[in-house]
C-alpha cells in the first residue's frame, strides 16, 4: 500500500476519534443528553446520521456481489430488509412515534400498554429484543470488516501462542477497528454518533464520486457492454429468471441457479408480503428509532426520515456501481474461468478491486470513506443498543434514583458489555450472509406480528405483546441454530429439510407463531385500561381498529374524528418506494453508460419528487410544532 493511502487512512482515523472525543464533553448531562443528545440536534444533521449509519461496509460488500451477479434488478434483493420500511417511516410512522415524547422504543411500549404487570411484560420483552438485535448486528460488522480489511492492508495481524492461533488476521484487524470506534462512542453518547457520522458521511460521498468517475474514464462503453447483456440491465422480471450472462461466462449462469434466487418471481412476492407488515410494525428498537426521538418536534421527525432516503442511495450506488463496473472488466473473464466459483467470492468482490485495481490516492480516500460506513454504522448501535439497558432494565427495575453521573458510568459499562458479547458471537458466524438472513428474516421475522398489531388493533394488550414477541423470537433462534448446524443432519429427514429452506421462505411460519402467540396472549387476559388507550390513541392517533376508544374519546370530546387516512398513506408508501427505487437504479445505468435508461429512471425520480411534494411534504408542513 502507498504512503499516501495509508496517510489518507490515518487522518481519518486520527480526525473521526478527535471529533468524537472533543464534542463528548455535551454528553455528560444527564441520560437524555447521552442517548437522544438532549433533543437539540437539527433535523438535517440527524437525517445524514442516519443516512450515514445505514451506509454499512458488510452490506455495501453484499450488494456489490449481487448488482455483479444479477445485475439492475439486483436493488430487490434489498427487499429483504426491507429498506422500504424507511418510505413507510417518512409517511406516517416517523409522526405517530415521535408524538410520544419518551427516550426508546421499549419506553414508549408502556405509553400504549400501561406501566402495569402486562404493560411491564411487554416492555422488558422489547429491551431483550433491542440488546439482542444490537448483539446480532455488532456480530455481523465484526464478520464484515474483518474479512474486508485482510484483503485490503498488506500486514498479517495474526497472533499466535506456540503452535495455536489465537486470532486469525481477519479478527485482530476487526478488533482494532472495533475498539477505536467504541472510544469515541461510548465516551460521547449521541453528540460523537452524529458528529463523527456527519463527517464520515462527506467522506463516504467523496468516496462514491471519486470511483464512479475513475470507472467512467478508466474504461469504455464497448468494454463495459462487451461483458453485460441486456437481460443484466433489465429491472423488469419473470417468475424464474431469464439467462443473465453470455455463454462465455456461463459460471456465472450457474451461480445464480445455485445461489437460491433463481425463483426471483417468489422471492419478491415474499419479500413484498413480509415487508408491508415488518414496514407498518415500524422501525426495530434501534438507532433509527433513536434518531426520530432525538428531533426537536414532531415535524421535524418527518423531515429527518424524508431527508435520509433522499441523501442515502445515489452516493452509495455511485460507489457500489463503480466497483462493480471495474470488477465486471477486470475480473469477470478470469472469474469465469474458475471452476470452483461459489457465492462466496462475490463477498470478496470490494476488497480485491480495492486492492489491485484503483489508483493511489482514490484507493486510500474509498479505503477511509468504507472504514466510515463501518464506524458509522456500528457506533449507532453502540449508542443504541445500551439505552435499552440503562434505561428500560437498570433504571426503571433496580435503580429508579440515582445521579446522571451514575447512569452515565451504567451507560459506558453497558456499552462495553453489548460490544463483547457482539464481538463473542461474530467468532462464530461463518458467513456474512448467514447473519444477514438470520437477522432479517428470523429475528425480524418474531417482531413483526406484535408490532403490526400494536399500531392497529385496541383490543391488543400487553400480555398478547409478550408472548407474541416471546414466541417469535423461540423459533427465530430455533431456525437459526437449525442453519448453523445443517452439515449434521441426515439427509431425507425433517430436520434436513428444514435447515436447507432459505430464512424468507420461514417468514410465514415465524410469523404465523409469533401472531398465534399474540392472539392468545390477548384473548387469555384483561384488556388495557381504557384511560391508557385513550391517552394513546388521543396523542398518537393512528389509522386501524379503534372504535371502542374513538367512540370513549367521543363522550368527553366530541370534535373527535377517526384517522381515515390508511388508503392515502398507502398511496404514498407506493409512490415512495417508487420514488426510492429510482434513486438507486439512476447511479446504476449512469455508470454501466446505458443512458437512455438512466434518463427513463431520472424522469421516474423528478416526477415522483414532484408528486410527493403535493401529497406529502405539503401535509407535513402543516402539522404543528
């Protein structure tokens, strides 16, 4: 590696852990200026944390191996997420959580439920979601960034005792880099999050357009097109897919015939029925929650979640398209020479064409603008993750009076705990995709009954909460010990069978327990108190099934009405996720040089701005602060 990469890599390293040390001091003031920064941070500046925080090295590294393999329409493989959850939260959801005026998502369960023992009940069940999904997704950057960085800088950072490895290279450089990042995190609590985010965001953006022009003048139209058919640039798709790759990159063919999303047709119908309930469940108690708690008002929760799906994907495709377009003229032709070809060397795609085959200075400015993504997005956890212990465990059930020194100390213990059980479990995922289906659709797969029904149902009660959660999450980790363990099983058996079932297709069985646990959870015990679920749906005033209440609420106000705003909402959400599609797909054809394409898709994006101007961003203005 050059002087200059590796100078470029250390001012950045050197600058993040300064900023996040030097703002830290604003953190000290109680809890609330810890996990939420005090409610004070501008909408914008909160908007390109989030966006930031999203922009992860792991996932980055996945999606360059599946716009390579699968080419344009490879953006739906994203809907596993799916990362249209965040069009929902901008239409509607960012409003309904933000009116709610607490500090995390497990709090805010006892503004719906009551803080009494059903309320309580389900309240803890939140916090345990919220500590393992942290742990889940902490394991899943320490899997990422470690095979990333081994790649990529030339020191072998393996560590031995005698004859037995302690820790392979990949692991003492996600250690290092895991380290860094929780100084500067823990000891600034939100402040340093979206200090160091803003500015790794910038980096992250120089990152993106610095690739995309080095392939735009690197290399030709003709020895782009000489290597992608037409079928590789088509959104559009059939139940199975269509032959991707010319016959002499047939490996590539039979790839995607082994990778198990041949069945594009099914894949997408089951993305698109487990998405619309995980969208309207809303956001995981996370550091996405965090960031629509932390705005000032009500108003401005909507724009920060507007404004992180306008600033998050053109950078990001910007850089994913250019690596890939490099990878498609570089690499695919000896690639598809290599009868040993699996998935697995797509995960790798990023940091091979990182190493070798960018110039000086862009190789060390993409290196620190990845390591931001990194940084960025496992420091929102980090921050996250622990508010649930600290204030939804620590706080409320053993020590409900102490100083803001004290939390704060709690805090920090907190966060180091979630980090080593996080870094613990990465020891022992095999792969980066493993975690991320496990992640998206086991763990998510029990959240998502419970908290659908939270929004839309007044008969649903504490009780129902808890063991739908509880129940969702039993076979979560049953499916996901089941993968884990698929080598020992017997072919032809149950077991087998099960464990070879890719994690989407389990949705519908996950959910189904997790909505039968929440249904006879509900109707085995007491209904909430009505002047708890009047409070609610008073402040909240979500869409759903809420006479009962509306027609409570009624008697002591009868200027009263009904949110009847479900079909609009879905209007939007549609044209949203148009509208976000869009911004993905425009860096895309821009950078494979495929410009009438390039021009369809930005009219798409013009004319659904436009669009959302008048229906949404018109009746958000309107809402008062």
């Amino acid at each position: 590696m050059d002087i200059i990469d590796i100078s470029i890599i250390g001012i950045y390293i050197v600058l993040t852990l300064g900023v996040g040390i030097w703002i830290s001091k604003r953190a000290s003031k109680g809890l609330d200026s810890y996990f939420l920064g005090g409610n004070s941070i501008k909408w914008y500046y909160l908007g390109l944390s989030n966006g930031s925080g999203m922009f992860d090295i792991s996932g980055t590294a996945l999606m360059v191996g599946w716009l390579f393999l699968y080419g344009a329409k490879s953006f739906m493989l994203m809907w596993l997420w799916p990362i249209w959850n965040q069009i929902f939260i901008m239409m509607f959801l960012a409003v309904w959580i933000r009116r709610s005026n607490i500090m995390t998502g497990s709090e805010w369960i006892l503004t719906r439920f009551g803080d009494d023992k059903a309320g309580r009940a389900s309240h803890k069940i939140v916090a345990l979601f919220a500590v393992v999904a942290a742990i889940g997704f902490i394991a899943y950057f320490f899997e990422g960034v470690g095979k990333f960085l081994t790649v990529i800088l030339p020191w072998d950072l393996a560590l031995t005792i005698g004859t037995s490895e302690l820790f392979t290279s990949e692991q003492s450089y996600a250690l290092i880099i895991i380290f860094l990042t929780t100084v500067y995190t823990i000891k600034g609590g939100m402040f340093s999050v979206v200090a160091t985010e803003v500015l790794q965001y910038v980096i992250m953006i120089l990152a993106g357009v610095l690739v995309a022009a080095y392939s735009f003048f690197a290399f030709t139209d003709i020895e782009i097109t000489s290597v992608i058919s037409s079928e590789w640039k088509n959104v559009f798709f059939d139940w199975e897919l269509d032959t991707h790759w010319d016959a002499q990159y047939q490996a590539f063919n039979d790839l995607v015939d082994s990778e198990g999303y041949k069945m594009f047709g099914a894949l997408i119908g089951m993305s698109l029925f487990k998405g619309f309930f995980a969208s309207i469940a809303g956001p995981t108690p996370s550091f996405d929650m965090q960031r629509i708690l932390s705005t000032k008002t009500v108003k401005e929760a909507a724009y920060m979640a507007g404004f992180t799906n306008l600033i998050l994907f053109i950078p990001r495709y910007l850089l994913i398209g250019g690596i890939v377009v490099i990878a498609l003229v570089v690499l695919a032709p000896s690639m598809a020479n290599d009868p040993s070809l699996t998935g697995a060397d797509l995960e790798i795609l990023l940091p091979q064409v990182i190493n070798f085959h960018v110039p000086v200075g862009v190789k060390g400015l993409l290196l620190a603008g990845l390591l931001a993504a990194f940084m960025s997005t496992f420091s929102a956890f980090v921050n996250a993750g622990p508010a649930y212990i600290v204030n939804d465990i620590y706080k409320k059930y053993f020590k409900p009076e102490a100083s803001d020194k004290h939390y704060i100390k709690a805090s920090h213990l907190a966060s180091f705990a979630v980090v080593t059980l996080g870094v613990f479990m990465g020891f022992f995922a095999d792969s980066i995709n493993s975690l991320t289906l496990w992640i998206t659709s086991s763990l998510f797969g029990g959240y998502v009954a419970a908290n659908f029904l939270k929004w839309i149902w007044w008969r649903f009660n504490g009780w129902g909460y808890f063991w739908g959660m509880l129940s969702g999450l039993i076979i979560a980790s049953l499916q996901f010990l089941l993968d884990q363990n698929k080598g020992n099983f017997t072919e032809g058996t149950l077991l087998y069978d099960l464990s070879h079932v890719s994690a989407i297709y389990l949705f519908p069985l996950i959910f189904g327990v997790s909505l039968l646990g929440s249904f006879l959870g509900t109707y085995l015990s007491q209904p909430t108190d009505m002047k708890v679920l009047k409070s609610f749906y008073s402040n909240v005033h979500p869409w759903g099934f809420w006479k009962p209440v509306l027609n409570e609420l009624k008697k002591e106000n009868p200027t009263m009405t009904k949110n009847s705003d479900f079909w609009y909402d879905m209007m939007n959400c549609m044209i949203g996720i148009v509208w976000q599609s869009s911004m993905i797909v425009v860096p895309i054809y821009f950078v494979i040089r495929d410009y009438p394409k390039a021009y369809i898709s930005l009219a798409v994006f013009l004319l659904t701005s436009i669009i959302l101007k008048f229906t949404w961003l018109d009746k958000v203005k309107k809402i008062p602060n």
